[in-house]
C-alpha cells in the first residue's frame, strides 16, 4: 500500500556504550541478522493474512537487511493455532437499508444518489442522507458508497479549522457507513488541482532550471503550506539542503545544520502557580498537583503547563531559545535574503527530546542572527538551547531538485524540478477530512464505520495551537485527518492514511469504544493516533472527557514525525483503558507509544513488533511511559475518587532497540501500576524511574546493555532504578526472568542496601527476595534465542491467561 520504507540510513547497533549496544568484537553481525530476522518473522505472524508479504516486505527494506550476510529470509510458520485477537466492533455488511452512491466523473448533487444516478460530491450525498432520516427510522443505517476516483475536498473547502472537517458528521449522524464500492480506489485529498501555466524563472548556477506559475483564484493562500507533486510531499525551499520526509538527523545527508554558535538566552516570564495540597499521593516523587498558568505558559492554548512553574519537579521552567547566531560560513544566501519573515527554523530541543518550529521575525545578516517569533510550543519542556535545525520557506534558499516556495504577495510559484516537469500538482488547503462532533457526552455521534478510503495531501499543523495535556514531556496539537469528539461506537478500518500534514487520527475528549483497525499510516508530519482526554484541573472523576475503551490493532505505522520530533504512531494522554494489539510499528523519531501520564490506567499494549525507533532524538525507548502529575479518577473503585490508577499490562511484545533508543521499556519520572511480562527485549534493559507498583518478569532480555559504561563499569547493566532502595517502593517486583549477556562479561545491579550505594551480583541481588527465579546466562547460539522467543511469544500459557486482566 506505499513505498519502500526505510527512510534514514541504517545505524549500525554496535556503536559505543553511549547508545546502548553491545561493544563486544566476539559479537558479529551476522547473530544482529537474525535478530532482525526474527523482529520480522515475528512482525510476518502478527500480520493479517492478506496483508503478511506487505508487512514482510517493508520491515525487510527498514531493517536493510542487504547488508546481513545472509539475506535470505523466512517466515516461521508455527505448528500451533496464531492467536486469534478480539475482532473490531463493525456495522455488519448488507445491512443498508439505504445506499446512497457518489462518483465524481458522472454525478451530479441534483441526481436521487442510486447506482445508475449518484451524487457528485460526498457533502450531497450526506445532506441526502440527512433528508433520507427525516422519512426513515433514524435507528436504520444508511450508507454513503463512493464510486472510485480522486475527491480534491480541499477546492473551494468552506472551512480550515482543524477541528472540522470537510466531511463534518454530527450527532445527527449516527448508524452510518462511509465506504469505497467494492475494491475501487477511492482518494480523498485536502487540497485543490493546481492548473497551472509554467515558464523559465531563472538559471541557476549548477544548471538547474527554476520555474514559475501564478496560483489560480481559488486557492487559499494561507493554507497553502504543502505542495504534493504527483502524490507526493515536494520540499520547501531549504538550508541545508534535504528530504524532510526521506532524510534525518543520523542519515548521511541529515538536511540539518550543526553549526549554531550561539542560542539567544530565553526571556523569563512568569506564570501563576497552582499547588494542590492535598489530595497528594505518596511513595513517588511526583505526590502533588500543580500547573502554571498564563506568562511562559501562554503560547500554548489553554494557556497552561506543567512544565510552566518555577521549580517543577525533576525538571526546569518551561522556556525557548529568542534566536541563533550561526557560525560564519554557514547560511551563505543571509544577506540577499528579501524577506527573511517568510522563513520558519526547524531546530532540534538542545536534549534531542524533541524538536520545535519557530516563525523568523528577523535577522542581522551581518552578524549571522536570526531572530524568532511566534514557535517553540510544540513540545512542553523547553530549554535555553537547541541542537541541529534547519530554515525553510526562504526564496533565496531555493536551490536544489524538488524545493518549491510561494510567493503570496504576488501568487507565483517557484518550483525546480529534477529532469522533467512533473505532472500533478496539489495545494494543500484543510488539515482535516473528516470530523465527527457529537453535541454533547448525551448526545453522541453513534455508530459510525468509515472504511476502504485513502486519505492524503493536507495542510500542515505545526504552526496551529498546541497544548500540554498533562506533566509529560509532550505539547499536542488537538487536530487530525479524522478527528472525533463525544462519539461512541465508531470503527475506523481499511483505510491508508499517507501524505499529511498533521495527526492521522485525533480522538479528542469524550470517546467510547473506538476501533481504529487494519489501517496504514505513513508519511505523516506528526504522530498517527492521538488519544487527548481533558480534566477540570486535577479532577478527572467528575468529568468524563476522555477516550475511553479505545482498540488500535493490527495496523501498520511508518515513517511518522516529519516534522514534530516529539511525536509517536500511539500518543496516550488523559485517557481511559486503550488496548494497543497486533500492530507493526517502525522508523519514528521518538517512542512508537507514548504514555503521557498516569490518568486512569487499564491498558494494555500487547503482540506488537517495534523497531528503528528513537531515530531523531535521545534517552528514551520503543514503549515510553510518564506519571508526574497525580489527577482524581474512579480507576481503583467505581465512585470513589483517587489519585492511583488501574494496573497497565505491557505483555508478548518484540521490541528491537536500535538507533539512539536505550530502554526498549522506558518508565520515567514516576510511572507506576504496570506488568509487563512475555516481552523479547534485543539490546536495551528495563527503565523504573521514580515510581512504584511495576512488576517484570518472564522477559528475554538479549543484550540489556541499555546503561553500559554509566556506573564505571563495561558490564551490561540490565535495570535503572531510580531511587533504589531493597527497603522501598522504588523497586519493582522482579521475577523469571531470562538474561543474556556478552561473554566474559559481568551482569551489574544497581541499588542502596541500608542506605549504601552497591553492585551486587545475581546471588546477592536475590538474597533481598528480588528477581526470584531470574537466570543471567552467557548469550548461547542465536538461533537458540530465537526459538526460546518463538516459543515465548507464539504460546500462550494457562498461567498467563488466569494471570492477565482484559
């Protein structure tokens, strides 16, 4: 269903104890092979049927598995039954008791919408659906089937708010089917047919050719921000030259900078402080409620942010960089810069937790400056520095194959193409296609299936509000290609989500029993699924807006995070009870999941296969997890208000630690109430930092090198835990588990035993009752790991299954 995967070079896994890979000359990469091998075997059983040899393919081009020496591959086949996940809820087929059909090159909006006379544009055929309702049942379900062809819904779009689609369903709505007609190829664009005349602009000194064309009348200048030439995102006009979409900070050619001299010291604006005294909770770091409101914090809508006190616990005040001084030498095109105002800095968190984007108000080309506006607010943290980055949207700058830029006082476009001039041209004009809003909680959008559809060519939201959901590392923006609030029962299925500008799917607030299913995503700008849940303040028990019972299986989801580093196919924030199951998830810049909080707990995230995470920033891993903000729910009992969650369940997952990630499981600043259990971890330990209630055990471990080198030691190292102490919380409860190390290496725990900072070996780091039945052995033949993983992972024991909460 896309291209080849594989958008950064390879980083090879065997780089230095800095980035957690085994250092070890015995070690060859002919056992990292089939390690690869194996993710995707294990990635081939989870597929589903129809779709095995795709997801087969694409992790064998993102795993470049041309450079093993052995490039064959098969697929394990298991004697035993594949598990059979729980189906996602759908309007039965054949059910319809009225179709109403839409095709674009034959249709017309007055026709009665039968197959011999269907509507021309989706828009009518759901007004005639509304009118159908008036004469019909309104429990009786109705379909919109769309006929096969291109649907341009960004041309002569009536909105571009990212919260309202141009398929807007409301609560009028329900018991409804949006479709492709049988296996035609149905496309639905946020931008509008560009019919343009070109000519010769100018020479340029390499022998390229910049062309240009003026921009029809009806096309959205300020929602033209994404130009896609023949389906795909061009690149706008840019330095240092690149691919944001195709090139990263660790390719070759990253297409960043890193030649700033001097980040601009921050302004320091102070926001109200909110501290919650009591309720507070106890046994973490983390035990009180608090939030900044307004001053630092009111770049961000609402204006609030954990991050926005003085001295936020294990962190500092939320702050950004006021500009860049760059070294001489670089930005050769400053000075005949006409209207540097246009540009944008992409720029790297000085961490690498994440990137921002920032408007140029204005330079100081003789001193090599650049000074921002409004920007930086799309990731929560902030610092005084920032790390690589790059100027877009510069006319000047537009040298290189494929750049184009847009000249909006006058409506010309620039373009240069490679060889030949492409065919296709498409504006972008609405970053969201579909929305459902339901009224209110009561009055939801109800029984909804939209499937078969691709989804592509919209604008890009970096620049549009973004908000911090909770004491995370993330801000977010609250918008998607499809964006529901107040539904229920809505199934989101068979659909490819490819070529956007913001999040692919946004469940926003209060949603029940949403199945997003059997889907692609790729090439996005931002994360894949958001799951967005609001309290009032700390109070999470009498409101109920949030997502709630959410099932995201069996999807694949790929080359995401173009542009926000701080991003993740799976983003969960204030939400109740996702079940994340069966899903391929590869080449992101930070986390495949992230898990924003500890509001409500009672999810589960299981059968995954990740890999070639953490590509574009630092200290983290595949599954990530936060809990610094304590908020009231009923996740312990119903109707009874507390600030502790429901248990978490990460289980018989194969997560392959590579690139910069360190911990294939990262539980951060004080997460807490998860087991995880049945997992094959490959280079990389397990992360418990500053929380309590987690149990480990029953993993593979192969290589848990995540913290090599950190304690003065070059023994693998394979659990952080902070605080810890054999006479407190901070440890979890450890068990089972199956450890694998180099030869000749040392295993080396890490913990306080009265008060005493020791290292104690496997005998005694068991002598204090932890990791009870745990085995650290000398890493034997590969493939023995690997039926070891197989038969792990592809068993399912009586044990587990008593044991697992649904």
């Amino acid at each position: 269903m896309s291209r080849p995967a594989g958008r950064l070079g390879w980083r090879r896994c065997y780089t230095g104890p800095r980035h957690g890979r085994v250092d070890n000359p015995n070690v060859v990469l002919k056992d990292d092979c089939a390690l690869r091998a194996f993710t995707i075997e294990m990635a081939t059983y989870i597929a589903p049927s129809f779709w095995k040899s795709n997801w087969t393919a694409l992790s064998e081009s993102a795993f470049q598995m041309s450079e093993c020496y052995e490039t064959t591959h098969h697929a394990y086949e298991s004697s035993r039954a594949t598990k059979s996940f729980e189906t996602a809820q759908k309007i039965k087929k054949g059910i319809c008791h009225r179709t109403v059909f839409v095709r674009s090159v034959t249709g017309h909006d007055l026709f009665d919408g039968t197959f011999e006379r269907p509507m021309k544009t989706i828009q009518a055929a759901l007004s005639l659906t509304r009118t159908l309702r008036t004469v019909h049942s309104s429990d009786h379900t109705l379909c919109i089937t769309i006929r096969g062809g291109t649907y341009y819904l960004g041309t002569n779009a009536s909105t571009t708010s990212s919260q309202i689609g141009a398929i807007v369903l409301t609560s009028n709505d329900s018991n409804l089917v949006i479709e492709n007609y049988q296996d035609e190829r149905v496309v639905l664009s946020g931008g509008a047919l560009l019919q343009l005349q070109w000519s010769v602009h100018a020479k340029t000194a390499v022998d390229g050719t910049i062309m240009k064309a003026q921009i029809p009348s009806y096309i959205k200048l300020d929602q033209f921000n994404e130009l896609y030439i023949d389906s795909k995102r061009a690149i706008v006009a840019k330095y240092p030259n690149g691919d944001p979409s195709t090139q990263g900070l660790y390719a070759k050619d990253p297409g960043f900078s890193f030649d700033a001299q001097r980040w601009w010291p921050p302004s320091f604006n102070r926001s109200v402080e909110i501290h919650v005294q009591e309720p507070y909770r106890n046994g973490t770091v983390f035990t009180n409620y608090q939030l900044g409101l307004g001053g630092g914090a009111s770049v961000f809508n609402p204006p609030t942010n954990f991050w926005s006190t003085a001295a936020p616990p294990a962190g500092d005040n939320y702050v950004v960089p006021r500009g860049l001084t760059v070294k001489n030498g670089t930005l050769l095109h400053i000075g005949s810069w006409s209207n540097p105002t246009t540009g944008f800095v992409h720029a790297f968190h000085a961490g690498y937790w994440g990137s921002w984007v920032f408007e140029i108000a204005s330079i100081n080309s003789t001193e090599n400056t650049i000074v921002f506006g409004r920007g930086g607010f799309q990731e929560a943290r902030g610092s005084s520095d920032g790390g690589a980055y790059y100027v877009a949207n510069i006319f000047e700058e537009l040298d290189s194959p494929n750049e184009w830029f847009l000249n909006k006082d006058t409506r010309t476009l620039y373009f240069m193409p490679n060889e030949t001039m492409p065919q296709v041209f498409v504006a972008s004009q609405i970053p969201c296609l579909i929305s459902m809003s339901g009224s209110s909680m009561e009055d939801a959008v109800n029984n909804v299936l939209i499937q078969g559809l691709i989804l592509t060519e919209t604008s890009s939201t970096y620049m549009r509000d973004y908000m911090v959901p909770g004491g995370g590392d993330w801000a977010v923006h609250r918008g998607g290609t499809i964006y529901l609030t107040n539904t229920k029962n809505v199934t989101i299925t068979h659909n490819l989500f490819t070529q956007l500008g913001s999040n692919g799917v946004a469940l926003i607030d209060h949603n029940v029993a949403t199945s997003i299913t059997l889907s692609e995503f790729v090439w996005l700008a931002d994360s894949a699924i958001i799951l967005v849940g609001s309290t009032n303040g700390i109070d999470g028990f009498s409101v109920a807006s949030q997502p709630d019972n959410t099932l995201i299986q069996s999807n694949l989801i790929h080359e995401t995070g173009i542009y926000i580093k701080q991003s993740s196919p799976v983003l969960i924030a204030v939400s109740r009870s996702v079940s994340v199951v069966g899903n391929l998830m590869f080449n992101t810049p930070r986390a495949a999941i992230n898990v924003n909080d500890g509001y409500y707990g009672n999810h589960t995230v299981s059968w995954n296969v990740m890999f070639n995470t953490v590509r574009e920033t630092s200290d983290h891993g595949p599954i990530n997890t936060w809990d610094r903000q304590p908020f009231l729910s009923d996740a312990v009992q119903p109707g009874l208000p507390s600030l502790w969650q429901h248990q978490s369940y990460i289980h018989h997952n194969v997560l392959f630690n590579n690139y910069n990630a360190l911990w294939p499981i990262d539980h951060d600043d004080g997460s807490c109430f998860y087991e995880d259990s049945y997992n094959f971890h490959v280079y990389g330990g397990k992360k418990n930092f500053l929380g309590h209630s987690k149990i480990d055990h029953h993993q593979i471990y192969v290589y848990p090198d995540a913290n090599k080198g950190d304690f003065g030691s070059n023994n693998p190292v394979p659990y952080v835990i902070g605080n810890c102490d054999t006479a407190n919380l901070f440890v979890p409860y450890l068990a089972n588990n199956k450890i694998y190390i180099p030869s000749g290496a040392q295993v080396v725990f890490t913990c306080n035993v009265n008060g005493t900072s020791t290292q104690p070996s496997l005998e005694q780091w068991q002598s204090y009752d932890l990791d009870i039945g745990t085995t650290v052995q000398t890493t034997p033949d590969v493939q023995t790991i690997i039926q070891w993983g197989r038969e792990m992972l592809q068993t399912t024991t009586q044990e587990d299954l008593s044991s697992r909460k649904k």
